[in-house]
C-alpha cells in the first residue's frame, strides 16, 4: 500500500486512483456507505460493512426494480399522475458476520487497532482491512475485497479472510442472503414508508450444499426477484458447515478452528435478477446460471476481467490534472461512479442517484440526457445508446401521457422508473416538457458522434419524431409570426408556468430541426410513423419562427417572456441559513421573482451555444450570475462551462471544484441518501467542454482550450465515431493526437485540423482579460485553495492511456 500524504486518523486520503479512507467514524457511515457503493448500472450495493453493523443506510438495488404506493393531493385534478414509484432495497447478499470465540465482531466493541477501506478507480473493486481486538482481547485480521462484475452482468463477489494474530482461534463465519431488513425511512411522505415496510413477499427458497436461493415479489407493483448465493471455502482442517433456509433468509455457517500462520479464505459469489413478468422457476434458472458462470470464472477471473473492462474504460475516458491532488482524485471519483451507474443498466433508466442510495426515491430524470449521457456518448457510447433504447421502450407510456394532456406526440415524463409520470407535483413536473427536447438532443448527440444508422432506424428517428409532434401540438403560430411555446417550465425549478422560455425553445427548435433531418434520411421510417413532407414542412416552419425573446433595453435574453421585468429577489436581507430557498421561502414568492434556483438559461448557452454571440454570452453570464443561487447540484457546472468560454478561468475553476467535490465534501447535506450522477458527470463537462471548449454542433467536433490558473497541466481522452483521442491543454498551446482508430478532423479555434498518431500542436490565442461577475450575497462559490500534500506518481492504467509519443 503506497501512502501518498500524511494519513489522518479518519477521513479521506488523497491518492489519484482511488479512495480510501482511514479509521471508523460511525457518525459518517452513511456518507461513505454511499461514496464507496459499487455497482454495474444492473446491480447495486451500498458500502456498508461485510458484518452489517455498525451500519447507517444499508441498500441492495436492482435497476427498475420498484414499488408503488399512493401519490398525495391536498386537491386532485384532471390529469394528475396517480401512483408513485419506489426504489426497493432487495434481498442483501453482503451479509458476512464474525464471531470472534463467540464475540460478534463490531467495530463498536474491542478496539480496531487498524482499519482501513479502498475503493479502487482501476481494479473496480472495494477492499478492506481491519486489525481488532475482541472484547476478551483475542486479535484477529480481517481482509475481503468486494466487487460487482461489469463483464458478469447478473453478479457480485465478496473474497473474506480472517487471519489469528495471537495464536490458535475459533472462528464463525455467517453468510446470508437477508431480505427485508428494517431500515428506517426518511420519507415524509407515509406512503412511502407504508409501501417500504416489509415491501418483498416469499414465493420460494431453497438451500443445498453451499447454495441457497430467495425469491420474492412486490406486493403493489408485481415484480419478482430472485437472489441466490453459492462459497468457494479454502480447504482447513476440522471445517464445520451448517445451511439453513427460511422465508426472508438463508445462512451458511462456517466454523473452524485457525491455527496462527494460518487464514480462514473463502469466496462468496452472488446472482440477482428480475422480471415483471417471468415465472418463479424461469428466475431460478437465471441465477443458477449467472452462479455458474461465475464459479467457472472464479474470482481471480473475475478481478481480471473487471481490470481489462477498466483499463479499455480509462483509455478513452481519463482525465489527468497536473497540479492539484484533491481535484485529480475527485475527477476520477466522479468518472468512476457514472460509469458505474450506466455501464450495464441495457434496458433500465439511469437513476438520478444511480444505484449508490434511494434518493430521489431512484427516479431517473432529464438529467441523465442532459449531463450523464454527453459524458457516456463520448466515453462508453455503447451505454448512452442503450439508455436512449429504455427510453424509446417507454415511448407508449409517454405517447398515452400526451394524449391524456391533450396533446399529440409524446410526453416523457419529468420522474420516474418505469417511464410513467411520478411527479405529483405538476409545475415542476408535467409542465417541464423541456425533457421532451433534452431526450431528442441526447438522441442527436449521440448520431452525430458515432453515425449508428442502426440505432436511428430502430429507435432514433421514432424518438425524434414523437417528441417533435409534441412541440407542434403543444405550441402555436401567434399573429405577429412568431411560433410560441407557452405555459411550460424550464429548468429553473424557481420560475413556473412561463411563456416562451429561452431554453425550452432553443431546445425545441432544435428537435425539430433534427427530427426533420432524420425523416429525411430514413423515409421508409418516416412513413410507417405517418410521416409526411407536409408535417417535415410544418417542424421546419415552427423551428424558423421560434420566438426567442430578448431584452433590448438591458441587452440580455430573458429567461423566459418578461422575466426581466420582475421584481429581484432581495438577496442582501435573505440570511445564509435560508437557503436552500424552496425550504424556507413559498414558491409562489418564488415565481414571481428574479431569482434562479439552477442555471436555465446560461445552460440554453452551453447546450444551445450556436443561438448565441460571444459578446450576447458574456453580458447574458454577467446578469444570470447576479441572480443564480445554485440551491440545485446541476448548476455549477454548467456555469463552470459558460465562465470559462466568457473568459473567466479563475471562476470557472471554483464552480469545477464545487461541481467534482458536491458528493466528496457532501456540501447538499444528502449524500447518505447516494450520488449525485449528474453533478458528476457535469465535472467531467466543466473539463471537457469548459477549459477543452469543446463543442459539439451537427456533428462538427470543435474546441477552443484555455487554461485555468491553478493546474499546471489539462489533458483529457474521448470517443468520437469509433476512435479515440486524447487532448491536452498547457498555457500557450494545446496538443491533440489519436490513440486509436483512423484519423479524422476537428477545428481548433475554428481552425481544420487533422487528429492522427503524429500529435498536433496548436498555439493558443491570449485570453482577453474579464471583469469577475458577482454572485447573489452568500453565494459566491469557494475560491479554490489547494491542498498541499504531495501524491506518489501512479503509472497509466493501460498501454492505450499513455503519454503522447514524442
């Protein structure tokens, strides 16, 4: 173990592929139950400890995997969705207790002379190692590692070893698959809480030799699960086994008798599936199978293969930032749990928490196209076509929404699992059909950077062409000309209802000029949808005559219609412990002030940045800044992207910071409940498309680097159409050159140039010096300070991932 700085008695250690923390702090294990979850996009398992306590949230998720319960109306309304939807924690395969000559081991109890825990960004897996003293003052070591396969999709595995440090010592090992265990729900909502109380009814269980099998369904919802285990134990002279099954759990008891220099070692391999619809013995067939699999793998195969699937990760997706270790470490942190959250979900959505806690009660929203699936594209496409494919599968869902609206198309929903309407809350939910657009732009993102025709004439177009009759029926031509979209909200949660939002209708506009395109280009799609040249005719008139208001007189976009006019919100008298605003102030005070809860219009700049002049960018950053107060995880990183482009690097870096470390320094306070994916994946785009200035317009990759002051040295690694690339940013020049594929063309400060082998520099333009924008009182963001301890260099995780040739 290399240590790379001074080791604090408890707390994060900086290192700049992987996490670790030393020492046991019980008061912080919800927090790093969540930072060290691990997960494929499939299967889900908080960080909670192989002995189950202490414990804070213990969670086990299955992507999609849900319960229903009762959506609450003081007043019901025509329209409004009826039932909501629930994250389960599903059966725990985690569950390793130690008895210690029969004292349970609990880090509360004895002491841990030495405890700490890893999460590696390149093995992919969680490690630990404790060094205890029972109560009686018998001393033992204890080590497991714990991995959910990428490559396995159905499997998780546990490697446990316990090891005598005073002599001779009984030993009891006790491995479970628990389902239902009581956990504390913090929903305010009973409802919740009622359908999460004991939410997994039994249908089966079997045990044998050292296999047991659970399978369960949902009282509400009707889905089932099967969760089943099997051990690999190194062979120890007088072992003892014991397994035994009930309804809710199945145990295998391992007793043995340690001699000192020698290990108790064995493997705990573990199977999850679902279905809404397959039978109890076609589920017991499919964990069978995924055991199977994975005992002919092994775990040594199955660390290997976890490596390989890592290293090919790293080779297009690494960023290394020269000159500050926190950061480094917090990049590749954010970069790891994204890809954990979407690398197999295939079918399933990506949750807002992904599957690190059921926060947000593990709704997927327009978050994931919006943030998740531009660092996807770039970086693992193959995972950003395959949620695209989930939403296409909810397409009936969101086109009987519609029609219940009154509205042709589709209309997708604001939140949810299983792609119905969850949101009982109608201002920020049903009347943001911006999702509509950030769905069709992450579909036209995605064409652009692989040019999968398969894709498209499978999934795309449809998509494109639904969300665009929406856009028709939703919107209309006014007398003056214009095309109007009215009554809608955009992604400032703190503004509702309004007329022609900037944002929603630059995305609009967008959508149906791609949905034109894409009918154009797949006819024979085109007509099976009943696409005709007269409706292509109509997306392309609704798209030219969008309205996009601006202010002549302050020279600024409003928000959305008249949103300048109104009154600002006095920011000097509202106190720091008022925010965040919507839980302390009414929202209809909200709405009918200029305040900004999350960046609305200055991410319609980034998204939508081809609408926009540079000196339009600069004065419309300048007025959002005054009035943004970011009480939303999504905001600092767009405004890192739009700061940096309008030239101040220094800001942009502070909001890069506060984006990378939201889950880190857990600066919402929520963390317990999981991740933030897409504040994450926003601090890869603070890099990419920020100091990168990386941008992506019908598929002409372009980039205007710049440096930021702090680090010393940027470079980063993509995918565009099969290839990959790397970049690199230094002060006066930036070097491009490909890592693998054929070569191909990008422009740099609208320059052509040709990305091959041979690397490419280019010089750099000085910057022109800014004015610092002011923030909202107390709510500037943290100027960065960088911490000082040194990191130990780490050599490339792959042969692909290594430095630019000479």
């Amino acid at each position: 173990m290399t240590n790379n700085g001074p080791v604090p008695e408890r707390g994060y250690i900086l290192s700049p592929w992987e996490l670790r923390w030393q020492g046991l702090d019980v008061d912080e294990l919800q927090r790093t139950e969540s930072t060290f979850a691990l997960s494929n996009g499939h299967i889900g398992m908080r960080g909670t400890l192989e002995e189950a306590e202490p414990r804070g949230l213990p969670g086990t998720y299955l992507n999609g995997f849900y319960e229903e319960h009762g959506l609450p109306y003081a007043e019901a309304g025509y329209g409004y969705p009826e039932a909501g939807q629930t994250v389960v924690n599903v059966t725990d395969g985690k569950v390793i207790r130690l008895l210690v000559e029969d004292e349970p081991l609990d880090m509360r109890y004895g002491q841990a002379t030495n405890h700490y825990r890893v999460l590696d960004f390149r093995s992919g897996t969680l490690r630990r190692e404790t060094e205890w003293t029972s109560p009686t003052g018998r001393r033992v070591r204890v080590r497991t590692e714990r991995l959910v396969s990428f490559t396995q999709r159905a499997v998780a595995a546990i490697r446990y070893e316990v090891e005598p440090l005073d002599g001779r010592i009984q030993l009891v090992a006790q491995s479970d698959l628990l389902t239902n265990e009581p956990i504390e729900s913090e929903s305010g909502d009973p409802r919740v809480a009622a359908a999460l109380e004991a939410p997994l009814v039994g249908e089966y269980a079997k045990a044998e030799d050292f296999r047991a099998v659970l399978v369960h369904r949902t009282k509400r919802s009707g889905l089932r699960m099967a969760a089943a285990m099997d051990h690999q134990i190194e062979p120890c002279r007088g072992l003892r086994t014991h397994l035994e099954c009930e309804e809710d759990l199945a145990r295998l008891t391992i007793a043995v008798d340690v001699p000192m220099g020698s290990t108790l070692r064995f493997t705990k391999y573990l199977a999850y599936g679902w279905s809404a619809q397959r039978s109890i013995p076609a589920l017991r067939a499919q964990v069978d199978a995924a055991l199977a699999g994975a005992l002919q793998t092994g775990w040594e195969g199955l660390l290997r293969e976890q490596r390989e699937f890592l290293d090919n990760f790293w080779a297009s997706a690494d960023v290394q930032l020269d000159g500050d270790p926190e950061l480094q470490q917090a990049i590749r942190f954010a970069l790891f749990h994204v890809l954990q959250a979407g690398a197999r979900g295939e079918s399933r959505a990506i949750p807002g928490k992904g599957l690190t806690g059921p926060g947000y009660d593990g709704h997927a929203f327009w978050d994931t196209e919006t943030f998740v699936l531009q660092l996807l594209t770039y970086t693992l496409p193959d995972a950003a076509r395959d949620a695209l494919r989930w939403r296409h599968s909810t397409l009936d869902k969101a086109k009987e929404r519609a029609a219940q609206l009154g509205l042709r198309g589709a209309a997708f929903p604001w939140r949810s699992i299983n792609g119905a309407e969850c949101s009982a809350y109608w201002p920020a939910g049903t009347a943001a059909f911006h999702v509509n657009a950030d769905i069709a732009d992450a579909v036209l993102r995605y064409l652009n950077a692989t040019h999968d025709t398969e894709f498209e004439r499978e999934c795309g177009t449809e998509l494109l062409t639904e969300t665009a009759r929406l856009w028709i029926s939703l919107g209309h031509h006014d007398p003056h000309g214009g095309f109007r979209i009215d009554g809608v909200t955009g992604p400032d949660e703190y503004s509702a209802v309004v007329d022609n939002n900037v944002y929603t209708n630059l995305m609009a506009q967008r959508n149906l000029r791609g949905a034109a395109d894409s009918c154009e280009r797949q006819p024979d799609i085109a007509e099976a949808l009943g696409v005709d040249h007269i409706e292509v005719a109509g997306w392309r008139e609704a798209a030219r005559k969008m309205r996009i208001p601006y202010d002549e007189l302050l020279g600024v976009h409003p928000q959305s219609e008249r949103f300048t006019e109104h009154a600002k919100w006095d920011f000097a008298n509202t106190p720091p412990d008022r925010y965040p605003l919507l839980l302390n102030y009414p929202y209809f005070d909200l709405y009918r002030k200029q305040v900004v809860k999350q960046a609305d219009l200055v991410l319609a700049m980034h998204l939508r940045g081809d609408a926009f002049s540079l000196e339009q960018k600069r004065r419309n950053f300048a007025y959002y800044e005054a009035l943004t107060v970011r009480d939303s995880s999504l905001s600092a990183a767009t405004q890192a992207v739009i700061a940096a482009e309008c030239g101040h690097l220094e800001l942009a870096y502070d909001y890069f910071a506060e984006a990378v470390l939201t889950d880190l320094h857990d600066l919402h306070h929520n963390v317990r409940n999981g991740l933030h994916m897409a504040a994450l994946a926003g601090s890869w785009l603070a890099i990419v498309a920020g100091f990168g200035g990386m941008r992506d317009y019908d598929g002409e990759l372009s980039f205007k680097p710049r440096l930021p002051p702090i680090p010393r040295r940027i470079s980063f690694r993509m995918c565009f159409r099969g290839n990959q690339f790397s970049v690199e940013i230094q002060r006066d020049f930036a070097r491009y050159w490909l890592t693998d594929g054929t070569p191909f063309t990008i422009t740099h400060y609208d320059i052509p140039v040709t990305v091959s082998t041979e690397p490419v520099t280019m010089p750099i333009p000085p910057a022109e010096p800014q004015e610092r924008p002011s923030q909202p009182a107390w709510r500037a963001p943290m100027r960065r300070a960088v911490r000082s301890e040194p990191v130990a260099p780490v050599e490339s995780p792959s042969p692909a991932a290594t430095a630019p040739p000479a």
